[in-house]
C-alpha cells in the first residue's frame, strides 16, 4: 500500500468533514465512527493490488525451475499474470 495509515486516516476525517460543510452529507451519529468506516473501506481498496501482487507471486512459484535457468523472464510473466487476473476479475487498479 502506497499511503500510511496516518494518511489514509487523515483523509477519510478531511472528506467527511468537507462533505457534511457543503451539506452532501448528513452523520447521524458520532462523526468518528464514519471516519473509521471510511478509513477502513479506503485501506482495503488501496489493498487489492497488495494482495494481488502476493497472489501472482505464489502462482510464479510453478515457473521458479524456468525463471532460473533464464528461460522464463521474471517481470515479464509477473506482468503477464497479473494482467490476466485483473481482465479476469474485472479489478480496476
């Protein structure tokens, strides 16, 4: 993941805050509490591509023989993988 929790915190409390101040937004409840939530669904968003990297990772596993005897390009299959699985999957990254 590419922002700090601290960032990703920040942003969800500056959001809600700037929604509920142009009025598109109304807490019916502790405005903490949607700050969390909205932290929470913006750290698993930024998380898809963290895990689907881990995933193409362990499916290179099958190719290591290949990869070291330099008949099969690393990056280039990792590139391969992951774009099959992003098409497949309908992931927008």
């Amino acid at each position: 993941m590419r922002l700090s929790k601290e960032r990703i915190g920040h942003m969800a409390g500056v959001l809600v805050a700037h929604l509920r101040k142009e009025g598109q937004l109304e807490v019916q409840g502790p405005e903490k509490a949607l700050v969390e939530v909205l932290d929470h669904a913006i750290t698993d968003e930024l998380m898809v591509e963290d895990r689907l990297n881990v995933e193409v990772r362990g499916l290179l596993k099958a190719y290591e023989a290949e990869i070291e005897k330099g008949h099969v390009d690393y990056q280039k299959m990792f590139v391969m993988i992951k774009q099959k699985l992003v098409r497949e999957r309908g992931v927008i990254l």
